[in-house]
C-alpha cells in the first residue's frame, strides 16, 4: 500500500487521505476506479469510524480508496465543506494518471452528515462524481439542525445527478429515515438510476469488529496483507456504542462503475 495524507486547507485542517494499490500487486490492471470516503459527524468533527474502516473495506476489494476529512465545527460555513470536495476530487482527477484512478470512475461514500456532503457533490457541485453511495444521510430540510447554511439535496436532484446506492435504518433516532426515502423519491422523479437498502437494525459497510471485540474475517484477512506490505495492523475499534445490533453486510459489490 502507499500511503499519504495531502493537506488541502491548512487553516480550516482539511486533509486527503491517499491509499493507493502496489503498482506490481497486479501486472495486468493499469488503472482502478476509486471512492472518496466521507465519514459523517454533525458537521462537527469527522468520525473515524465511518472513515479508515470503509476506505480499508474498499482497498482490499481493490479500489483506489481515498478519505477526505473536511471543514468542520467554526469552519463549516456552507459552502467549505463543498468547497473542501471540489479540491480533492480536482485533485485526484489531476493526477489519475499517476495514482493510476480512472478519473470517470470515482464515487463518492459519505454517512450521515458526511452523506450530506456526498450528496451535494452529487446534486450541486461543479465536479461531480460518477456515483454516490449515501448511508443515512441528511439530504432534507433537517440538515438545519448541523449546518443551518447547507442546502435541502432533496430540491437539487436533476438531470445529471450520478447513479446513487442509498441505505438507511429504520429506526434511526439520529437521522430519521424520511431523509433517505424523500431523496429516493427525487431521484425517481429525475430517472436517476439507484438502489437502496432499509433495514429494522444496523447498516454499515463494514464491521471491523464483532461485539466480543474480536476481529472479523475480512479484518483478519486484511491485516495478513498489510502485514506483507509492511503496513501496521488496522486497529480494533470499540463497537459498544454503534448504531443497534442487527449487521448487515454492504460493499463494493453494489457500486457499478
């Protein structure tokens, strides 16, 4: 794996988190598509456990995995998270040819509040991605109660909004589900091509680990490979406080790029 973290705005602490695949990992594969990562938070801080575990999950399915940690809490001022997307994925447009990404093939992956801003990259943004992948994120008028200046992404859908892959939980006391279904419905309205998943538990793309604290497979598996790249061992993280019980299994196997 390369690894590097780009500073995108060093006032506002913006970064972008580069994980690239081994040139020789695989002789015949010149280019990959990617996903830029982006973890939710309130628009207050940016969660870790909705960045590092789902950009891992990517990068060992073998994509170009990127995190962008945007502007937040005093910073988060619409437009700069907005703005904070435009650089990254200029950026990584720029020079796909040297981080070998097919710069038609990037999507974007937020939640929650980071949801909000994946979905504004897709519906309001200059450079728009080529797919979106929302989990239980904002997108109606409640995104007043995190960032009173961001916009309703339920109005914004239109005729070039990318292919979307929603997914929420019913039960969420946090981001109610209508923000999910309202979007669903002003994505039918503009023909856009999506899917969805809704579940009466938890939906997140990847469990890093189990409620005994120990690692599931694919982290296993994955640590076996970083070990051979000479990379540390992805940490363990506390599930004690993660969204309901049920678990269901998401990845890039839904993402048609």
């Amino acid at each position: 794996m390369r690894l590097e973290r780009i500073t995108l705005n060093e006032e506002r602490n913006v970064t972008l988190t580069v994980m690239l695949q081994e040139e020789g990992s695989s002789s015949f594969v010149e280019k990959r598509p990617a996903v830029i990562v982006i973890p939710g938070g309130a628009y207050e801080y940016c969660s870790d456990r909705e960045a590092d575990p789902v950009a891992f999950r990517f990068f060992a399915a073998g994509y170009q995995a990127f995190i962008l940690r945007y502007s937040v809490a005093e910073h988060k001022t619409w437009p700069n998270p907005l703005t904070d997307y435009e650089t990254a994925i200029g950026l990584i447009r720029e020079r796909s040819a040297e981080w070998r990404v097919f710069p038609d093939k990037i999507a974007v992956c937020g939640f929650s509040a980071g949801g909000h801003l994946a979905g504004a990259a897709a519906t309001v943004s200059l450079n728009r991605p080529n797919a979106a992948i929302l989990g239980y994120a904002v997108t109606n008028e409640y995104i007043r109660t995190c960032n009173p200046d961001g916009p309703n992404l339920c109005e914004e859908v239109d005729e070039l909004t990318p292919p979307c892959f929603l997914f929420a939980t019913r039960t969420d006391d946090v981001v109610p589900v209508m923000n999910t279904l309202e979007l669903t419905e002003a994505l039918v309205e503009q023909g856009i091509s999506l899917g969805g998943l809704q579940t009466l538990g938890c939906v997140f793309p990847c469990m890093p680990t189990y409620a005994d604290g120990s690692d599931t497979p694919y982290i296993v598996e994955l640590n076996q490979r970083m070990e051979g790249q000479g990379v540390p061992p992805f940490p363990g993280y506390d599930t004690e406080n993660w969204y309901g019980g049920g678990r269901v299994q998401y990845g890039p196997e839904y993402l048609s790029l």
